[in-house]
C-alpha cells in the first residue's frame, strides 16, 4: 500500500491510489452534500498546487438543486481546448443508501489528479496547452437507472453551456481502477476512429488485449451530451453490468489497485501523445 505521493516523470500509480483513498475517507459523496463541496476543494488544492487554473461552474438543472462542475486549464485561460479529459465526481445514491464510490467516481478523478500533476511537468506543456480536466457533478440519477432526463445533468449542462464551442476529441474515464478491470469502450457510440486510437494505443503499451476491449454497445455516460453533439469521444469504463460491487457499499477501496489506477494513466497518456502530439498548428 504506497503510503505518501511521490514525484516521478511518469504517471504513477500509487500517486492516484493515494488521491482515490483520500477522496474516499470524506465518505460517500452525493450531490449536494457537504462531502462533496469537500471534494471539490481538494480537487481545486491538488491542481493549483500544479498551476492549473480552476473554475466552479455553478448551475441549476431543475429549481432548489444546485450542481457544481469543475474545470481546469493549463497556461493562457483563452481559447477552447482541443481535448477534453473528464470523470464524474458525484457517487450513487442519498442518505443512507448513499455509496463509497470508490471505482463508480473517485478513481476517475483520481486518475485526473495525477493526470493533471504529470501534464505540469515542462516536457508535457504542449499537451497541456491543448488538455482541459472536467469533473462532472450529476452523472448519477436520483432514479435507479440514468434516462433522458435523470442523470447526466453535468455533462448535459456543460454542452449546452459551450455552444458552438466545443472541444474537438473527449476522453471520459469511469470506473478505472478496479483490480484487474476489463475495460470496454462502447463502440456505439465512439467515432472507428477513435477505436482505432484506442487500440493502437492498448498495442503500444503491451496491455492485455482481453482486459481492454470494445463493448458492442453504448453506455449512457457523461461522453454521450458530446458525442450527439459531434465531439469524437471515447468512454473508457469497465465492465459493471452484471458486476456484484456496481451501486452497492462493496464499491470501496477494497477492489481499487494502483497497478489499474497506474495503466489507466498509462494508457491516457499515450492516447494524447498520439491525438495531440504531433505538429498541429492550427
Ligand atoms: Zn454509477
């Protein structure tokens, strides 16, 4: 069990394991609750620290519930990013049947958190120039299951909030830091493109193929308001359905490992050296 972060070139792992458990010891953290505006100040803490330049956008999906996303950039506060890196922050369920969320929530973020303190780093700036972080209030639904209009509330709002503004490419991270996870991006609803990205990238790093893989299917998750509204998106989630810790209190830190932590970091990385890396300048 790593015990403090350290300061490597590369994502590590232990340093997101770290994030996740913190995140986790503000207990379960529904929207609205004063966990959650916790959060969101940890959140703000980590990335300044890094130099990121945070904002809170406050808003109102229906009257007397307010939600809160966070955003951050790299560098010059103008002009749209090219790409999007987002998570959800807000985990299932209220009062008592409210969970931990230590996969369905904190590690997404906690991979964005280390995400966000290698893309600092001076060798990475032209990546980070061109990186917005988003973490997402309202993905879950007050409901059981997400529909049209429970759940998603962030996202949906964020898409409307930009206009025509839009960034070009999105990577979306939920569920990714299980013990031996299988990730399956939803092939729905993800640009061929973005697939093959995806894969080649899965390659370049020598992950197991059958632990990263496409769904034939779609998800509804916070990529979903961008991918109808033109934006190529990738999900990368793991598989949940079916799965017996999805929603219930086992979503704790029991099942989140810092070696998946680590290749899901591992494998973001690469994806934006090959979508942002090369000469672009446009
Ligand atoms: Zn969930």
């Amino acid at each position: 069990m790593p015990q403090r972060m350290e300061v490597t070139e590369t994502f590590s792992g232990n340093n997101a394991y770290l994030h996740c458990a913190k995140i986790c010891a503000l207990g379960p953290r529904p929207t609205g609750s004063a966990a959650y505006a916790a959060q969101v100040e940890y959140v703000k803490e980590q990335l300044e620290r890094e130099g990121w330049r945070v904002k809170i956008e406050e808003f109102e999906p229906y009257p007397g519930r307010k939600m809160r996303n966070v955003h951050a950039v790299f560098g010059e506060e103008n002009g749209t990013r090219k790409m999007l890196l987002s998570c959800h922050i807000d985990t299932k369920g209220q009062g008592n049947k409210a969970i931990l969320g230590a996969d369905d929530g904190a590690s997404g973020e906690a991979v964005l958190l280390e995400l966000g303190r290698v893309l600092a780093r001076p060798q990475n700036a032209r990546l980070a120039a061109n990186v917005e972080l988003v973490f997402f209030d309202g993905e879950e639904s007050f409901g059981e299951r997400i529909t049209p209009e429970d759940g998603l509330f962030g996202s949906r709002y964020d898409v409307e909030r930009r206009g025509e503004s839009l960034p070009d490419m999105m990577i979306n991270l939920d569920m990714v830091g299980g013990a031996g996870k299988t990730i399956g991006v939803p092939v729905w609803d993800t640009p061929p493109g973005m697939c093959e990205q995806y894969c080649k990238a899965v390659d370049a790093l020598g992950l197991p193929e059958e632990r990263w893989t496409l769904h034939f299917g779609s998800f509804w998750d916070d990529h979903r308001p961008f991918a109808e509204a033109g934006v190529e998106t990738l999900n990368l989630i793991a598989s949940f359905k079916g799965a017996n810790w999805w929603h219930t209190q086992r979503d704790n830190m029991s099942r989140i490992s810092a070696t998946s932590l680590g290749e899901t970091g591992a494998l973001v990385m690469q994806l934006l050296h090959q979508l942002l890396g090369v000469d672009q300048s446009s």
